[in-house]
C-alpha cells in the first residue's frame, strides 16, 4: 500500500535518478540541446513501428497477466482493456517510484479494488506474472553475458539463446509442475522476508491448483512471454535505426536482457539513471561513443513513455465516447 514513507522513498529515488542523469550528461558532455536535436531528428517511420511495438509489448503484458489471474478466479472474469488499462496506468507510475511499488502495487491494487481476488490469490497471480516478466531475459542472460565480453562468437551466441529456450519448453514440459511449485514456495517466502510476518496463507496459494500449474498453461504462458520480449528487443533496434545511431543491432540484442536484469536492483524509478549508465558500459564495449549511447538509452525512455502516454489517452477518448453517448440516450 502507498503511505507516507513510500512516499518519501519514491521522492527520493526519483531525485537520485535525475541525479544520475544529470552527472551522465556533464561527464558524457552531451547537454539536453542534443537531445531535444536527436527527439526531432527520428525517423517518423521507424519511430512510429517502434512505437507500435511498444503498445503490443505492453498488450501482451496486459494479456498474460490477464491469463494468470483468470484462471486462478474463474469466477471473475475481466475483459482484456481492464487488464491493459490497469498495466498500463503500472507502466507510468513505476516512471516515477520504484519499479515493485509502481507496477505490482498498482496490479495488486488493481484487483483488491475491483473486488477480483482475494489478498493471497492476488499477490500469486501479480507475482506469477512478474516471473515470467523475467525468466526470458534469465534465460537468455548467460549467453548475453559471455557474447558481450567477447568470450563466445555472435553464431555460439544466437545459437546457445535458440537452444535454451528450446530445452526450457521441453524441461517445462517434463517438470512444470514441481517448478512452479518451487517458484511459489520461494516467492512465498520472499513475500514473509518482506512483511516480517512468519505465517501466510498457504491454502490460498495452494501448490496443488491445476489450473496454473497444468502442463498446456505453463507452456502457453511460456511461449507468450517469448513472443512478448521478441517484441521488447525488436523496440530497441527500431529505436536504434529511427535516431540513425551508429550501433550494431545484434548488440542491442544481447545487451537487452543484461539491462533488464539490472532491473531487480531498481533504486530508482524504472531505474532511471542506472540503465543509461548500463547501456553506456556496454555499449562501449562494442566501440559506441558514450553520447551515441546516451542519447539512444534516453531515446528508449521517452518513447517508451510516449507509448504509454498514447494508450492512456485512448482508453480516456474511449471512455469519454461512451459516456457522451450514455448521457445522450438519456436524454432522448
């Protein structure tokens, strides 16, 4: 719940993000005149497709959660745009407070309100999603790593990132259920380190409901969230192409899922000033200059919040529309 030391906190990390931004600007000596310059000098084209992309990531989000949360309350069915409306109001307030306290708060929040499920069943379905947020880039993380240190060639690289999400889909196919078992005992556990409470209700997130952990769901989800950070990745390099940066597109590829990572350590909110710092050390690596790589990391976060922005205005053009036509059958 939001209170006044949260409150506080998100204060503060929001001031020790623009902060760091600021220290990146007068260390990189790349002054906001550039940046505005590199905003108006985008490809419409490619700006736009990355645009698009970002509001199907984010329908994707939207709709995985909603695949959770259906099946552990079948009995309150929600349609798709509540789904999207309430991830995407998360996408915006987690701009402006740590990631966990701006998205999940505002899932969790989301299906209290509505009445949708109770405290227990709420967290699992919040946090259910939220490990599937992460297992892809977890997943593709090693081979990541080793590639951007130059350890293995780019053929290893791509090759070792089809094989491990092959070989998951077949180890979730044989282990699924012990797995997510695992995964709720665990984050059951992280949730009483948390609260300070050494009890919870374990017959609520009860390790036995079919419905999330039978073989065919698991799968589904799986390949969802695949698809869903394909789409996080192919962002990145439309962003690259559309501000015309001289970055090599297999490097925004495998230096993704290392900056998504870097996310669990969030001290800021969506951890501003340290993923611009994470994408200048990296992008070194591959001989980009530090102000190419500090106006691409800025370039992602402004769109990424243009996205966001351009569904929050639907839903309030939508909502507006069908208010007016209420109120004018009304009348008639």
């Amino acid at each position: 719940m939001l209170n006044k030391k949260n409150v506080i906190s998100s204060v503060l990390s929001l001031a020790l993000g623009f902060l760091l931004v600021w220290l990146i600007l007068r260390f990189t000596e790349v002054d906001l005149e550039q940046i505005i310059a590199s905003f108006y000098s985008l490809n419409p084209l490619y700006a736009g497709l990355a645009i698009t992309t970002l509001i199907v990531h984010t329908v994707l989000t939207a709709y995985k959660w909603g695949l959770v949360t259906q099946k552990l309350t079948p009995d309150s069915q929600q349609p798709l745009k509540f789904y999207l409306f309430y991830t995407t109001l998360g996408s915006l307030t987690m701009q402006f407070m740590p990631q966990y306290e701006g998205m999940v708060m505002v899932q969790n929040l989301a299906l209290r309100i509505h009445k949708i499920s109770s405290f227990s069943k709420g967290f699992l379905s919040v946090v259910y999603d939220q490990f599937f947020n992460l297992l892809i880039p977890l997943l593709l993380f090693p081979a990541s790593i080793f590639y951007v240190l130059g350890y293995i060639s780019l053929g290893v690289a791509i090759f070792t990132w089809i094989a491990t999400i092959i070989l998951t889909h077949f180890i979730i196919n044989k282990w699924h259920r012990s797995l997510i078992s695992f995964l709720i005992k665990a984050l059951t556990w992280v949730k009483q380190l948390k609260s300070g409470k050494n009890k919870t209700n374990q017959s609520a997130i009860s390790t036995s409901n079919d419905s999330i952990l039978g073989k065919d769901f698991t799968l589904y989800l799986y390949w969802t969230s695949v698809t869903r950070y394909v789409g996080w990745m192919i962002r990145g390099v439309l962003i690259a192409i559309a501000g015309g940066f001289k970055i090599k597109l297999w490097a925004i590829a495998f230096i993704s899922p290392i900056v998504q990572l870097a996310m669990l350590l969030s001290f800021t909110p969506a951890n501003l000033g340290f993923m611009e710092f994470s994408w200048i050390g990296l992008l070194g690596l591959f001989d980009v200059l530090d102000d190419v790589a500090v106006k691409f990391a800025l370039m992602q976060r402004f769109l990424y919040v243009v996205a966001v922005v351009i569904i929050l205005a639907v839903f309030a053009v939508v909502s507006f529309v069908e208010k007016f036509a209420l109120f004018t059958s009304k009348q008639n």
